[in-house]
C-alpha cells in the first residue's frame, strides 16, 4: 500500500470514485428538483439522496456535505425515519443546532419508540434554541424511560446523570436570558472574518495586531482539503491601523504547514506565539517574532509542560514567569484540567501544579486565559453553573503561592450559549474581551467578536434653583449664659421618618407572535437586542406564542426586534421605546406572521452596501443569514430578489447597481449552498420607488432598498 503526502493513494483514488458517483448523481437529479418539490413527496428519490449522503460518510468525514443532502431526502419523504434523524443529528453535530429538532419531531409523531434515546435528542435540540421549557420537559420524558427501564444497556442509552446536568443547564440557562449581561458583542468585520471557521483570536498588549486559526481556502498553504472537504487549519495575522482591521494574511510558511496549524496565545509583548501541533497526541510549541516581523521554526516547549498527552490550550503572564495550561495528563479532577507551571531560577518550566477543585471539576475545563495584571484567571467548563457545552467564567487569584482562587462567576448571557463558548481573551485595560462565535451577524461558521462591556448613563439628580433672597446682616447680641432647666413634662420630639426612595421597575414588552391569516399563535424564534449598543434585552417565554422582554434601560431608544419561524416570512423591525421608570408599566406588541404564498414580498431592510458599491456591510449579514435559514427549512421555495435605487444619479448607472446587488444577494445565497435556479435577480433601478424622492429620510432612503418575492412554494 502507498503513501503519499500522508494519505493512502487506495483511500485517496477509493474517495474520489464516491464523490465522482456522488457528483454525477446530483447532476442528474438537481434539475428535477422543483417539479418533485412542487408535486407528492417521492419516496424513491429520497431513499437515493439519503444512499448518496451514506456514501459520503463513510468515504470521508465531510458531515456538511452530507447534512445537506441528507436534509433534501428527509423533505422529500418526511415519513423516511432514517434520512430524518440522519438529518436531524447532522445539525446538531454542524450548525443550525436548533434546526434539528423539526427532523426529531417527524419521527416522534409516527414512532416515538423508534430509538430509546429519541427524546433526549429532541430536547438538546430544543436547548440550543433557548427553548428551555420545552426542553425541560422532553429530558424528564426521556427521564421517565430511563427510570421505567433502570437496567437498559442498549447503544442509544444516555445516563441519567447526563440527563440530570442538561436539565441544570436548562434551567441555568432561563436565568441567564432572562437577566442577560450590558455587553455589546460585534463581528470584527469581513477583513479578519471569512465564510469559514475562523477562531481563537489573540493580540498584543496595544491591540494593533490579531493571531488566529481559520480553515478559509483563500491564502491557505496547502490546496488540498483535510478529509471533512474543508481547508487544513492555518494561522492568519491581521494588523489594525486606527479603528479599522487591515485584511488577514497567512502568517507564513514557516509556521503553517500543509496540515492542521493552530494558534493558542500570543506573549503581552507580542514576540512570542505559542501554538498547537498535534505530536505527542497534542502538544504546545512556541516561536519566536525576528526582527523583521517573520516568525521562527516552532520548537516543543522545553521543560515537563507537554506530555504523552494531549496539551490543548496555554496562556502566559506579562513577566513570562508563569504559565496556564490544560492537559488531560492523569491525576486531575476529570478529562481536562488547567495546570499552573512556574519558571525555576534557571528559566526552566519545572513545577507543575494542577488548580485544584476551585477551578477544575469533573467534568472538562481548557482555554485559560490570564489577564496582564495577572490577577484574573478566564476559563471555560463544562461544568460549574452552565447553560450548555463550554462556558466562559472568570476567577480571581487571591493567593499565589497557597493557589487560592474565588469561585467562577459565569459571563453569562449573551457571551455564553448552551454551544460551546471557549478560547476567551481579554484587552489590557480589562475593558474588551475578543472571542469566536456561531451568531446570527456571522459571515460563516464561527466568526471572531469584539465584547464591550456598556455602562447605563447615570442621571443627575435634578434640584430646583432657588430664586436668590436678599437678606439683612443680623446683629449679633452677647449670649448671656444662664443655668439650664430640664423640664421633665416637656414631650420628646421625634426625627421625622424619610420616604422610601422608589426603585426603577422594568418595562415589560409583551410581544405576542401570531399567524395573520388564522391569528393562531405561533411559537417563533424571537430576539430584542439595542438597536446601537447591540445590548441583548433579557427575556422569558411566557408560552403560547408570547415573550416578555423585560426593559432595564432608563433611556428611551431604538431596539431591532426580530422574529422566526419556519414556513414563514421572518421580521426585522426598529422598536422606539421608553425607558424603564419608578413606574410599573407594560406595553403589548402584536407581530403578524405571514406564510411563504406565491406573490408575497418583503423589504430586506437591514442589507447595507458600501457607497455606490455592491460590497455588503458587515451589518448585513444578521438579515443574509436569515434569508438563507429561511430557504434551507424551505427548500421548495424560489424567489426574486430585487434592487431598488432613488433618482440620484442617471438611470443607466442606477439600474446598473441595483442589478449587482441583486446579484450579490444571490451570490451569498448560492455560495451557502442554494440552488441557483431557486434564486432570480433583478435590478429595477429607480423604476419603483415606495415614496417620493423629494425628501432624504421620508423618501430617497425607503427606495434604496432590497426586497425579495415569492415565485414559488
């Protein structure tokens, strides 16, 4: 058997033969796709996808390929078990996690006995939703097997214990959505990000430059893909001149390889970066930054840091004296602990300590993090207080040489999320916090954030100007002192009682989501955050259709309110609302949802291009994710996208623009996946205005604009 650049040449030609059956396949099957859509389900062809999607698997590991094609076999024949909870665990092994819970249900309403462990997929689903009653009550069914059933040993059986930690995460979690944290979370922008994984993000001292890890193809070193189809892993730098982030660059080839490259921390001084290669089933190296800013050959960290087993994550502090790390080595409290090491006076990593039970539970802890005062220790866990997978937490150090640490504190909602939430760093002054991400604003998979904690403007108390008084000098009279008589029948005066200071109560926004045909509720998937400060408002589903969202701001502003669900056309509106007050106060909101019939259209108000340009705005891309989910849940649905221009500027050139953004929200579309022929571009220019082009804001600014239409579902 050969081998060649690290693959056998059987498996590489045996691969190749699947995906070559795999391509002729679609290319015969795709262009039928509307007409089977728009008649009966088809049984046959599903069964083909779903063969198509097997084949894959067990060729290669490329789930994302796969999950796609296994999802069009479970809607063509929703009666298909197996395509469907193929479908379902592909999601929650990819992305769209909460998408997943549509394919379980199938399978439950015809055989809730299908697989032992059915419901407890089907509420995990439901957890990375928010949706954490529902998800509350399908673990406790799952529960209730589990305890009709104590000596069941099947494959599909999930420990109790397992079940009894999602239901505290559950209940953690509606907490923490309910009283989210003031942060403002903000993609970085397009520069840094790419349509693929990007993650782990470090940077120097002032902030002027960025490490991390992406699997983009673009400037990637190696041109082949890894066995999942996507790009090896390599580390990119970017450098940020003022406020804004120059493009990322391979960081060099000195440091990347063809294979799997990852970075794990820069030193303060940014001369040193440390990063993951996977000898020794894991292991931390370290490079140093030349001269003229290329970086050195990695060499294994010297000392007893690194084992024979698997060293994930390190950070360092500002003197370059002591060291935090995770290791799996034996001796911890569960799989992966965090380890503090401390340079000998020979400048050896000699003295290795674990961080004891303060920090590490039984479960896995990795990704630390120690601030530049070296005070502040951030981790993430799988277990302490938790809503989900890994969650980022601080601890404070309160004395090094006993290691004694305070407890966690979780960072709560909106940074952690019941996915996993890891690889936590933070600015200098401790007032930024950089971290990776799968959120509704990202340009692919996970995306690298900027956190900022915002602070509510404090009111001065107002007093009432008093109007000057002329008063005249008093004379002085000599004080003649006379003996003092207590008179026992005088009564004694009381200090008069101070008013209780009233508190500010929340405003209460009930939001109540219904069908607008039918008025039936709806259970939609709904969001508030600040319109500006992108602050998530906190919230509790109240059930049968309605959210309350609990307002604390004193100041009136603007929220962006958005509002999904499956089968219909999702919302984004602009809320002006008061601020919260002493007063109680409640303020009721309807949103009426329309279903995807043929000749219904909707503005796509929240894409921004650049000026005169086809460029999307990295604000854009929370509407363009929308967009997409709502054609992957229905993939029968064909739309025309249209641009619309003002009359500013001649029509040629306005017809023009507006024909290339159509065009690049039908790129985006495609480019995630979605069939071309699903998608019809046209650029009407100044054609169809909504309002008069008289006026900027009343007129002009409603024309420029997207819209989209249905043609067919």
């Amino acid at each position: 058997m050969l081998v060649f650049d690290g693959f056998c040449l059987t498996k590489l030609f045996f691969n190749m033969i699947i995906y070559r059956r795999v391509f002729i396949f679609l290319a015969l099957f795709l262009p039928f796709t509307f007409t089977v859509f728009a008649q009966d389900q088809d049984k046959a062809q599903s069964k083909e996808y779903m063969d198509q999607a097997v084949l894959i698997m067990e060729a290669t590991k490329a789930m994302d390929d796969a999950r796609e094609i296994m999802i069009i076999a479970a809607n063509l024949d929703t009666t298909n078990i197996k395509a469907n909870f193929e479908a379902g665990h592909m999601h929650l092994e990819t992305i769209g996690k909460d998408q997943a819970v549509k394919y379980f249900l199938r399978i439950y309403s015809q055989n809730p006995n299908y697989r032992f462990d059915l419901e407890y997929w089907i509420a995990i689903s439901y957890q990375f939703g928010l949706k954490f009653d529902l998800a509350i009550d399908y673990y406790n069914r799952y529960r209730g097997r589990l305890v009709k059933k104590p000596d069941y040993q099947g494959k599909d059986k999930i420990d109790m214990k397992v079940v009894d930690r999602r239901i505290l995460e559950c209940k953690n979690g509606k907490d923490f959505v309910a009283n989210p944290k003031p942060y403002a979370i903000t993609n970085i922008g397009r520069e840094v990000n790419s349509d693929r994984e990007d993650y782990a993000p470090v940077l120097n001292a002032d902030e002027t430059e960025i490490v991390f890890t992406t699997r983009r193809q673009d400037g990637n070193t190696y041109e082949n893909v890894a066995d999942d189809n996507k790009p090896y892993e390599d580390i990119f730098v970017a450098d940020r001149s003022g406020s804004n982030w120059q493009r990322a660059k391979n960081i060099g080839p000195t440091v990347n390889t063809k294979y799997n490259d990852s970075n794990l921390t820069l030193s303060p001084d940014g001369k040193t970066l440390f990063i993951y290669k996977d000898e020794g089933n894991g292991d931390i190296y370290a490079c140093e930054k030349n001269k003229d800013g290329t970086w050195g050959t990695p060499t294994p960290l010297a000392g007893i840091i690194n084992s024979s087993y698997r060293e994930s994550s390190v950070s360092i502090t500002a003197d370059g004296n002591t060291l935090y790390f995770a290791s799996e080595r034996p001796g911890g409290f569960g799989g992966s602990d965090i380890y503090v090491c401390i340079k000998d006076s020979k400048g050896d990593w000699s003295r290795v300590k674990n961080l004891g039970p303060t920090i590490n539970t039984n479960l896995d802890e990795d990704g630390p993090f120690i601030t530049y005062d070296a005070k502040t220790l951030y981790f993430s866990s799988e277990g302490w207080k938790g809503m989900g997978g890994f969650d980022i937490y601080k601890t404070n150090l309160v004395n090094a040489d006993k290691n004694e640490w305070t407890d966690p504190e979780n960072m709560g909602y909106p940074i952690n999320s019941p996915d996993d939430d890891i690889y936590f760093s933070s600015s200098k002054d401790g007032k930024r916090w950089y971290y990776a991400s799968v959120r509704d604003d990202g340009l692919g998979y996970t995306d690298i954030y900027e956190i900022t904690a915002i602070e509510e403007p404090k009111k001065e108390p107002v007093v009432a100007a008093k109007d000057p008084v002329k008063e005249e000098p008093k004379k002085v009279e000599p004080v003649k002192e006379e003996p003092k008589v207590v008179k026992i029948e005088d009564p004694v005066k009381e200090t008069p009682k101070e008013e209780p200071k009233k508190t500010v109560q929340p405003l209460k926004y009930l939001v109540t989501i219904v069908d607008a045909a039918t008025r039936t509720p709806l259970d939609a998937k709904v969001r508030m955050q600040g319109l500006k400060d992108k602050v998530m408002v906190g919230s509790v589903d109240k059930g049968n259709g309605v959210i309350e969202f609990n307002i604390t701001s004193t100041t009136a502003k603007d929220y962006k309110l958005s509002v999904e669900k499956d089968g219909y056309i999702f919302q984004t509106t602009t809320e002006k609302i008061t601020g919260a007050s002493t007063d109680a106060k409640t303020i009721n909101k309807t949103v009426e949802m329309r279903k995807l019939v043929v000749g219904a259209v909707s503005i796509l108000r929240n894409i921004y291009f650049d000026f005169s340009k086809a460029t999307f705005r990295t604000e854009s891309y929370s509407e363009l994710n929308k967009l997409e989910t709502m054609m992957k849940q229905n993939q029968n649905l064909q739309v025309e996208i249209s641009g619309h221009t003002d009359f500013v500027g001649s029509k040629a050139f306005n017809k023009s623009l507006s024909q290339r953004r159509a065009n690049a929200v039908k790129s985006f579309l495609t480019s995630k996946g979605i069939d071309t022929r699903r998608v019809k571009a046209v650029g009407y220019g100044e054609e169809k205005p909504l309002a008069s082009n008289d006026d900027e804001q009343q007129g002009r600014e409603l024309n420029r604009r997207v819209e989209f239409r249905v043609l067919g579902n």
